[in-house]
C-alpha cells in the first residue's frame, strides 16, 4: 500500500493536478485582494462626497481619498494581471497533462504492438517446422501424435497461448495442442480458416471471447506450404488475451484515471475494468470519432458525468511486418 502511494506521488498527471488546486487556491487569494480593492475603491468615494460637503476644511481628507483610489486602481490593475497569469498556469498545465496522457497512450499501444508482432511471428515460424508439416503430408496417427507433441511442448514453453491447432485442406481439425476433443470439429465455415486460405497469407482476427478457450483470444492463422508453395491446410494458434492485462495493469497513471483498449468499432476490449470488455462503447466521445475520422494521435478535452476530463488517443501503427488491426488506446485524466 505505501509503494502504490509513493507511485501515485510521483505520478506527473498526479503532481501538476496538484499544482492546480494550488493554483486556485493563489486565485481564492488574489479575488480576496480583489474585494479589499474594491471595498478601498468605495472607501474613497464616499470620502470624496463627504471631502467635498467639508468644503475647504475637507480638502485634507481629499488627497487622502485621492490616495485611496490611486491605490485600489493599482490593486485592481496588478489583480487583473495575477488572474491572466493563474488561467495561464492553468491552461499549461492542462496542456502538460495532455501531451504526457498522449504519450502514454501512445507508449501502451505500441507495447501491446510488440507482443503481438511476437504472436504473429510465432505462428509463420511454426508453421514451416516438420512436424506441422508431415502431420498434414502423412496424416496418419503416428505424425498426428509427433504434431500434438510439439504443439504442447510450445504451449507449455511459452505460456501465453491457450491452444493450437493443425487444420487441413477441408478445414477439419486433425491434431491439437491442448484441447482434443476438437479433433475432427470442422473449421471451414470460421472466417480465420477461409481468409487464410483464399489469401495464402498470415490472417489475425480481432479480439474476441472463444468458448472452447473460456477466455478472450485472438487467432493468429498461417498456411502451411509444401516445398513447392502448394496449401496444405492451416495451422492456427489462440493467443490467451489475459497476457495483454500484464502490459494495461503496469501504466503507471493516477487512481483516478481510465485506460482503455478499444477495436476499429469502438469497443472496449482492454481495461482495468474487466467487466467492460466487449461491454462498453467509446463512439461517443470526439476522441474515438477522431480517431475513427482518420486522427492517429491526440487529445480532447471532453466532460464525462459533468467532469471536465482530458481523453488522450493514439491508433496502432503495427509493428515491423504486422500491421496491427486499427486498434487504439485511449486514456482519460480528470483535470476539474
């Protein structure tokens, strides 16, 4: 608990929002002024009104009334001033928060980029190994047997995918890392089995929930050629979602912030808040429709529940050779 306090303290966002409660505080203190000012101001006009009734023997307490306006008018001038220079501390800082909010939405999606470039080298790789192959060249349940062994020893190496899968020509399931009754399940009619095959190239779906995984996932699906570039069937991974919360739950913003991973609809499917996921929908902040406008990076000043909020953006550019499926992330900071 005092680690995570020490962390919120020196959290930028945290510290600047501080600076700004002082900063009205400075405010509260300089309209004090203000009224002192103009109380002296009031002062001296009535002073002037009973200077004058005085006739000659008031021209004394003239000056002194004079004085006295001279005063408030400098009070009020230099008041005017400190106000200029508060909003504009005000509007420095928001613009601080902005831009580092931006740059961590920015650093989140392309962590996240990374660790899906991995998967989706991962399946080309695995893909051209002997093993996959010979399983869908032989098919017989000695090179079934060799297929499965591999897969789960992958799958017990790297931890970060639920199952994998070989599929053939037809789209039948013929061996499976994990979860054997989907042997024989025919897969022809699933979208990552036919646009691997009419593309003969890498396909990744988006995210979403797998029953036969229980879990959030993400196929990453790779055609597996023979030594003459022929399709021999497909071999298929599920990425095990779960592994991205690591990278969401380690940003390092305010209690009092949100951050979310949202697809090319708008729809949650990264956030502190697991209950969100595939739940909720960003479409109608400006932040997500600039986005969807073609924006890749950003900020907006937006209120949510009547409080002013900043909601900073950044859009995938892909990593290397994945391109990344126009997901975004998106970042709110409570600035009121």
């Amino acid at each position: 608990m005092i680690k995570e306090k020490i962390e919120e303290r020196l959290n930028v966002s945290v510290l600047l929002n501080e600076l700004k409660q002082a900063n009205k505080q400075m405010k509260s203190v300089v309209q004090t002024i203000d009224q002192v000012a103009s109380q002296a101001n009031l002062l001296s006009l009535n002073s002037a009104i009973e200077a004058a009734r005085a006739g000659e023997a008031g021209r004394g307490f003239s000056v002194v009334a004079n004085e006295i306006k001279r005063f408030s008018l400098q009070s009020k001038q230099a008041n005017d001033k400190s106000y200029e220079l508060i909003n504009n501390i005000q509007q420095k800082a928001n613009e601080v928060i902005a831009v580092r909010t931006a740059d961590v939405a920015y650093d989140t999606i392309d962590k996240i980029d990374r660790n899906l470039f991995e998967r989706n080298c991962d399946v080309q790789a695995w893909a051209t190994f002997k093993e996959i192959k010979s399983c869908l060249l032989e098919n017989d349940r000695t090179s079934q047997i060799n297929a499965t062994r591999f897969m789960k020893q992958i799958v017990d190496i790297y931890e970060v995918y639920y199952d994998m899968f070989v599929v053939n020509r037809a789209g039948v399931v013929i061996a499976s890392s994990v979860n054997q009754k989907l042997v024989g399940e025919d897969m022809s009619n699933r979208t990552w089995f036919k646009e691997t095959m009419d593309t003969n190239n890498v396909y990744v779906s988006d995210m979403y929930f797998s029953k036969a995984m229980n879990g959030y996932t993400v196929a990453y699906s790779c055609p597996v050629r023979d030594d003459k570039g022929s399709i021999l069937g497909v071999f298929t991974t599920r990425f095990n979602w779960s592994f991205i919360y690591d990278i969401i739950d380690s940003v390092k913003i305010s209690s009092q912030s949100d951050l979310f991973v949202i697809n090319n609809q708008g729809v949650v499917i990264g956030s502190r808040n697991r209950n969100e996921i595939l739940q909720k929908n960003l479409t109608s902040l400006t932040a997500v429709k600039k986005l969807m406008a073609g924006e890749e990076y950003g900020y907006t000043i937006e209120k949510e529940f009547g409080q002013e909020k900043i909601f900073a953006f950044c859009r995938t550019k892909g990593y290397n050779a994945y391109k990344g499926k126009e997901w975004s992330v998106i970042v709110s900071e409570c600035i009121d």
